[in-house]
C-alpha cells in the first residue's frame, strides 16, 4: 500500500473528508509533496510554526538536546536546563504577576491544568467560558468550549460550567462569587477572528475583581506574536490571573503551559501533594525547542513587520465576493456568502498551491494565519491565486 492508503486503513480518521495531501518536507512558508509540487502555507499548523517551518535555529536547538538527554523524570521532580532556562524566559516577557510557569504538552492539557488550578485555589466550581469559544477537545476542554454541536454526543461532561456572549456587557452580571474562573480568549479563534470591544475586556477585569473570579485567558492560538505582539492581551492593558498558552511557543514542537503566581500556582503543592501531574509536560527536547523560538521571535524582530504584512493581505485581497476581513496582525478571517462557497475557495486555492482553512464555529469565513517570517512577496503571490480562486467558482 502507499502512504495514503496506509494512512486511510491505519490512523484514526477525524473527518469523512480528510485532505490526503501528502507533504514530504516544509521549509519556511511552503510545503512540498513527494511529487515536487508547492503549497504556500497560509495556515501554519493553525497557528504553530510561527517562525517558519524548519527554521534552522529551532532545528540546531533540537538536535543539540536531544543528543544530551531527552526524557529523565516525571515534570517537576529533577532540574533540568531546557525547562528552567524556558521558564525565566517566559516570565521575563510577561507582567510580574505572571511568574511561575507549568508546562505541559499541548494546549488542551493546558486548558486540563488552568481548570483545576482555578478551582483548587479559589474552591470554587463554576466556570464561565464563551460562546463560540473553542478550548480543546478533552473531557474538561470540552465542556467549556462555546458550542452545543460538539458537546451533545459526549455528556455528561463537567458540570457547573456555563457559557455568555463575547463582547455583551450584560452577560458579565452572571459572573458572581460562586464563579471560581473565567476562560475567555482575548481575540476569539474558532469564532473567525473576532477582536473584543472596546472596554469589554476592562470591564470583565472589573468584574473578576469584584466577585474574587479568577481571569483565565487562553491565547493558545493568538500567543507568541501571531497578533503582532508577543501575547495578544497586551493590546488592550488588561492582565489576566491565568495564561494559557502552546501551539506557537514551540516552534513546531508539541508544548503547551499555563502560568500564573507563585500564590495561586503554589495551591497545587499541597493538600493534596502532586496536585497536578505529567509525564512528558516540558519535555527537554520541546522546552529547547521553544527558547529556540522565542529567540529567533525577539532576534529577526518579527513583531516588527506583522502590522505591515496584515495590511499587504488587506490591500490583495479585494474582491467582491469577499464580505469582509477581520482580525489582527496575521490572524485574520475572510469571510465570504457561505459555508459552499468558503469550502469551494479553499478546495480550489489547494489545487492552485496554497494552504488555507476555515473555522470550526464559522465555517463561511477563511483563515489566515501564515508564518511570521512569510515574505511580502509569498503574502502577493497567494493572494493572487486566492483571488484567482474566487473568480474561477462560478
């Protein structure tokens, strides 16, 4: 059999319709079949190689460590370089009330670690999530991502959790006292890149605030400059009390963490002991990885040019199909009349050479999320075939 029959008889299928495009290498901004065809890769991983696939300084970083140690110990119990090296590094990028960082593998068990954190601290129960809110897809991820559709065939899920509107002042009157968190992205993902209003994230500040609510923010997809800063809720001034991040922290590499005080971390200590647990959490390899990344982040001053590239997609992609573009930095959505014709844009840009996708909980809209490192002249190319696209869709 070759490899995409060996794919479709061997591995877990998630969808009736999977690509089953083959990719033999990728390199920066484009992916390469085994035929030698390219794809312009406007979606990175959603959302992962933020510096480019391959980057050599992530690979130098990968090889170096793994060739000193990989797996030792279950996270937490021996010292080792790549996990505190990592850790200062974070915390020298984040306010000082985000200091001590716990890592994991991914960005659900991220979400896993901040639910229980929350509610070991506080000892409360309730948790209040979004609308069109997508947190992961483990039993506890799940039952506060914003969406009924994919909740209904896996109850009972975690109970005392309820969801409110993103951007509507009125629902933050349900947030009370009985209410151990809050978990809301910044800048909405899933939902097709919707930003917050202005004051909406001041004003659920405020009313964490008052009631003693934890702020959970996860920037699992908007973190480590995606936004055009390095996390997404330095646009609008507001700190939360738990970050959660991982896709783009790793520079391909799977890791995830969620962070917070030493105070509200240091609840997991005790009462009981090992509170929270993992096996491969910061795995060195993954943790070498991710430094690598940052620095290559901070060294090609990528942040720099992020407003500049948003707006060459902006000022290409015109066209009168196209309804409107939303987002910030190079985490944009194109929206378009409808779920057919966004499906039909993406399947016809895929033979044309270039990677797009659409969102779970708006899947009218196109996403856009390439690698930080894309070129202005791959942004120019790609968004002449993606209106090449759009024109040949009758």
């Amino acid at each position: 059999m070759n490899n995409r029959q060996l794919f479709l008889q061997y591995q877990a299928q998630t969808s009736p319709f999977p690509l089953q495009i083959e990719i033999e290498k990728a390199q920066g901004s484009i992916l390469y079949s085994p035929d030698g065809k390219e794809y312009i890769d406007l979606i990175s991983g959603i959302s992962v190689s933020n510096v480019g696939h391959c980057h050599p300084r992530v690979v130098e970083a990968v090889k170096k460590q793994a060739e000193k140690f990989m797996h030792l110990m279950v996270y937490g119990e021996l010292v080792q370089s790549p996990q505190t090296k990592l850790a200062e590094k974070i915390a020298q990028l984040l306010p000082s009330s985000l200091n001590n960082i716990y890592f994991v593998n991914s960005g659900s068990e991220a979400i896993e670690g901040a639910l229980k954190l929350s509610r070991r601290y506080t000892q409360r129960s309730e948790i209040i999530s979004c609308k069109n809110a997508y947190h992961g897809s483990t039993t506890g991820a799940l039952s506060i991502i914003g969406s009924e559709k994919y909740k209904n065939a896996f109850r009972p899920l975690t109970p005392m959790t309820r969801t409110i509107t993103f951007n509507n002042l009125e629902d933050l009157e349900q947030i009370s006292t009985q209410t151990a968190a809050v978990f809301i992205e910044p800048i909405q993902g899933e939902a097709g890149i919707i930003l917050p209003e202005k004051n909406y994230l001041n004003a659920l500040r405020k009313k964490c605030d008052e009631t003693g609510t934890l702020l959970v923010f996860d920037e699992v997809q908007s973190g480590f400059g995606r936004s055009g800063k390095m996390f997404a809720f330095e646009h609008y001034n507001v700190v939360p009390d738990i970050l959660v991040c991982a896709k783009g922290m790793g520079g391909g590499m799977p890791i995830g963490a969620f962070i917070s005080s030493k105070e509200i971390m240091s609840s997991l200590m005790e009462s009981p002991i090992l509170g929270h647990i993992t096996t491969f959490g910061g795995h060195p390899v993954s943790c070498a990885a991710s430094l690598a990344c940052i620095e290559v982040i901070e060294e090609e001053k990528l942040l720099e040019d992020i407003a500049a590239k948003e707006e060459l997609f902006r000022k290409y992609l015109v066209h009168p199909k196209i309804k409107s573009i939303r987002g910030k930095g190079l985490f944009l959505a194109v929206e378009f009349e409808s779920k057919e014709f966004n499906f039909a844009v993406n399947h016809a840009c895929l033979e044309l050479g270039v990677f797009v996708d659409w969102f779970l909980f708006n899947d009218h809209s196109m996403r856009i999320a390439p690698p930080l490192t894309i070129s202005a002249l791959e942004i120019e190319k790609a968004c002449k075939i993606i209106l090449q696209a759009i024109s040949n869709i009758r």
